[in-house]
C-alpha cells in the first residue's frame, strides 16, 4: 500500500499519532495499520471493560480457552477440557507445558494463580467472577484447581474472559496490588513495543507457542472522529478499521461498498446489546406502570429502519438470542394503546402529561439517533399524555454517575465479558441488599437502576447451577420478571463489524466477538 499524505490537508479532524503513521511508510511493508474509535487508558487485564482494550489485550495475551466460531469451548492454554468434580465444586485445569511469557519466564499453574489470584484483589470489574472462587490451588506445575462456593455452569465461560488472561508474574511482582497501565507482559502472539493512549505498535513474539501471525506486525491507532475513521479507511490510509463508534450512516456506506466488493467486511457473533435503563427508586418512574407504558411506547422495528439501516436487529430480551434463555422476546412488542391505558391508570392523559428526560451519549453516534427517533414516536403516538426531553452528555460522566441515581432514562450498551447468560444478567439485576422492590447495594444499584423484586436473586443463582435445558427455565423467570419489572428496556443486538481494503484478507472474528488480529495477512 503507498502511503500518502493528502489526509493530511483535513488534519483538524485526525489525531497527530494517526499522521505520524500515515506519512512515514514503514520499513516492512507486511506491517499493517489498523484503526479503531477510542482511547486505551489502561493495558491492565484487571481493569479491562471496553472493547478496544479487550481486542488489544487479546493479541498480546491468551486465556485458557476459547470459543471457536461455532461457539465451541476450546483449549487455548489449557491442554484439555477443564475435569469438573461430581458436586460441581472443583476444577482441575490441566496446563500447556511450552508457553513463555514475552519476557522469557515460563507460563506454568504458578503464573496462572498469580494472574486470577489479582484479579480476584484488586479486579474493578467484581461481578465477572462474583463470589463463586473460593480458591485458587497449585495442584502441580502444570495442574491449576479452582475450588468453587458453589456449582456453577457459567465458569467454564468465564475461562475464556480477557479479564483473566495470565500474567508475568516476575513482570508485574511489583503490581500484586496496584495496576500497570502502560505495560503488558503476556504470553499471546504479539507483544507490545510501544504504547500510548491513541497508538499501540505491536511486534510478533518470535517464541510463541502456536502459529506465527500472519502479517509483521501491527499499528494500531484510535481516532475519536468518525469522520476521519471513514475516509482513513475509504481513502486507503489504513489496512483495516475495528470500529462501533462509526456514524450509522458511514457505517451503512462501507456495508455496500463492501457489498460492491470495494472493500471486505467481516461480521462477528452478535454479543452486544443497546438498552435503556429507567431509574426505579424515585419519583415518576418508581411507578412500574409508567416504566411499562414506556417500553410499550418504543417501536424497536422503526428504530432499526431509521437509525442502522436495519443493521441493528431488533431485540426483546436483555440476553443474546445467540446464548441459552435469550432466544425469546420477554419485553412487549410496540403497543401504544397499551401504552395509553397504563398512563391513564395513573393519572396521566387528561390533561397530565407525563415528561421524561432521556440521556443519551453524545460520543457514541446512535445514541443521539436512537433518542431523536423514540422521542418522536411518542410525540406521534401519545401527544396527549408524555413527551420524552433529550439530554446529551459524554459517555465517561455518564458511566462516573450513572450509580449515583443521576439519570431517569439513559441510553447504554454492555458486551459480556464471556459469551454466557450470566455475564449479561449479574450486571444488571444482582443486588447485595434489598428492600422490596428497591435495590440497595450490589450491580443493580451500580447500573443506575435501583430495582430488584423478591425472588430475583434465589432465581439467579439458580440460573447458574442449572445445565442444558433444565437451565432455560430460571433464564426464562429472569427475563420474564425483569420484563415485568422494566427497569430496564432492550433496544437492539449489534453484530461486530469491521472492514480491510481489497488487499488485505477479510477480518474473521472469534467466538467471543473480537476480531483475530493475528490472522491478518497482505495479500499478494
């Protein structure tokens, strides 16, 4: 690819790490740069949550498993399947003996310990393994056994989390307790040469243990614009775009180009949901009526239509169709009558109109569409008894105050950390401390909802004791209460997508929705 400078002359719009990589050619031209949406602020697996870390962290480092495209559980640093006890309370994970981390020390069950015992101190992200580790023993050096409080069918899933990718022990001796941000010492098929919060160089580790990548490394840059993310791509800038924050209309744009076969798109699992949380604890919409008239109000279909293009799939349930318990709608359908009937029960309609803000995040580009579309639906459907105000506000305030009861109605999106019901579920619904209706303490109050109802909780961890089919029937009670609750209202699945230049081979994603950097090639 010849790299030019005529994006330069737009350089308002671009970030200056992005033009210090266009205008300088690289020394090998079987390096590739690819650019994504969004700053890494820190490379620490105990703190990972966005999707870019995520994908980053996943070609420095490996996990004990992975899921295949076809969703299948497969042994990654693990040697085999993890050997489950007969009560479900211990799990024996036989260990790869040929793995070294990037700074040459060996990858055996001490650093595997290492790596989870971390995470489960000082891991900001508590409910991805919650309370179901007891321990973490050292059987062997090459055998790791987790003993368990109790059974618990999602932790096969959570082995396959980025949050618990091993690290160097000897690396990060210093950081038992405290996080590393701009260092990253694992064992995957790149490591990390250079690192600043907009540009990443990546070199591939000459002693890994499994295939070399396919290409010679790469750039990777994040540009907060999506306009400069749209023509550093259409104007061949970069090799290849990972992006979710890309205007839906550019977004729709690549899909044909690549359609027209002017570029390759590779599309993922659909693991991410969008959502609207109400905040339940306060006046007006402690009321469940009014949480009900609300989700009754939105017209999911129109919304896909006028904000995606249909690119986003409707969605009626807070877990992916794609995993157990998700593959019915639990929410109602649009029904503004029914609507009408429940504003009117209290209160509303005869000459009360019931007003609600809407916060939506301005950096993230449906949302704001999303916003725009539903408030007119409802100014079309019940003009008479509510009308939805919109507040935009940035994305990291958003998150910062969103347990602090902030927001009445705010616009969101959560990826699981592991492709399983619960990793969507505990988020959202777990509470520690409850008082009928009102959550108290736990991830119900983290999530700006406020809300549990008795019997949520004993149904939920049921949910993850349960197997196969017996499984789907606590699923099914979660969503249908949680439904019935509607603190919360699913919007729509998003399919991960990204784009490479017809020279470049077409991205493929993973199980888990993560695009494999390493299998990224130039094309001859």
């Amino acid at each position: 690819m010849q790299f030019q400078c005529g994006l330069l002359r737009v350089a308002s719009t671009l970030l200056f790490a992005f033009a210090q990589v266009a205008c300088q050619p690289p020394a090998n031209q079987s390096r590739l740069t690819v650019a994504s949406s969004g700053k890494i602020s820190s490379l620490d697996p105990a703190q990972a949550s966005t999707l870019g870390t995520t994908q980053l962290l996943s070609a420095l480092g490996d996990t004990l498993y992975r899921l295949d495209q076809q969703g299948e559980l497969t042994p990654r640093l693990a040697s085999s399947a993890p050997e489950i006890s007969d009560n479900g309370l211990t799990i024996s994970i036989p260990l790869r003996r040929d793995v070294l981390f990037h700074d040459g020390s060996h990858f055996d069950a001490e650093a595997m310990a290492f790596s989870i015992r971390r995470f489960l101190d000082i891991g900001t992200l508590s409910y991805v393994v919650g309370d179901r580790i007891a321990a973490v023993e050292v059987a062997s050096r090459y055998r790791l056994v987790l003993k368990l409080n109790r059974p618990s069918t999602s932790l096969e899933g959570l082995l396959t989390s980025v949050n618990l990718t091993p690290i160097s022990p000897k690396a990060y001796l210093n950081y038992k307790d405290r996080f590393l941000h701009d260092r990253f010492v694992g064992t995957g098929p790149y490591k990390l040469t250079s690192f600043s919060e907009h540009q990443q160089r990546l070199e591939p580790f000459q002693n890994y243990w499994d295939t070399q990548p396919s290409n010679d490394g790469l750039d990777l840059i994040t540009l907060s614009n999506s306009t400069a993310l749209f023509g550093a791509l259409t104007s061949g800038e970069v090799d290849v775009l990972l992006s979710a924050s890309i205007d839906e209309d550019q977004r729709h744009a690549l899909h044909n180009m690549a359609q027209r076969g002017q570029l390759h798109e590779g599309r993922g699992p659909a693991m991410g949901i969008g959502y609207v949380t109400l905040l339940s604890n306060v006046e007006p919409l402690n009321d469940r009526k009014l949480r009900q008239a609300l989700a009754l109000s939105l017209d999911r279909l129109e919304i896909s239509k006028r904000v995606s293009y249909g690119l986003r799939q409707p969605l009626q349930s807070l877990v992916p169709p794609s995993l157990p318990g998700g593959n019915r709608p639990s929410w109602p359908s649009h029904n503004p009558e029914a609507a009408r009937s429940l504003l009117r029960e209290s209160g509303y309609c005869n000459g009360r109109v019931l007003s609600i803000p809407l916060t939506f995040r301005t950096n993230v580009p449906a949302d704001k569409l999303f916003a725009l579309t539903w408030q007119a639906q409802v100014q079309r459907d019940l003009p008479d008894c509510m009308n939805i105000t919109l507040d935009g506000v940035e994305s990291t305030t958003v998150y910062r105050q969103l347990g602090e009861g902030a927001f009445k109605a705010v616009m969101l999106d959560w990826r699981g950390s592991y492709p399983d019901p619960e990793a969507y579920l505990t988020p959202l619904l777990s509470c520690l401390k409850a008082n009928g209706e009102i959550c108290l303490e736990g991830e119900a109050a983290i999530s700006g909802s406020f809300w549990s109802t008795p019997g949520l909780q004993n149904t939920l961890r049921s949910s993850d004791v349960l197997r196969g089919k017996a499984r789907l029937d606590p699923l099914h009670r979660l969503e249908d209460l949680t439904a019935e609750g509607s603190a919360y209202i699913p919007v729509w699945l998003e399919t991960p997508r990204a784009w490479s230049q017809t020279s470049i081979s077409q991205p493929r994603f993973d199980g888990s929705g993560r695009v494999r950097l390493n299998q990224l090639r130039r094309m001859d």
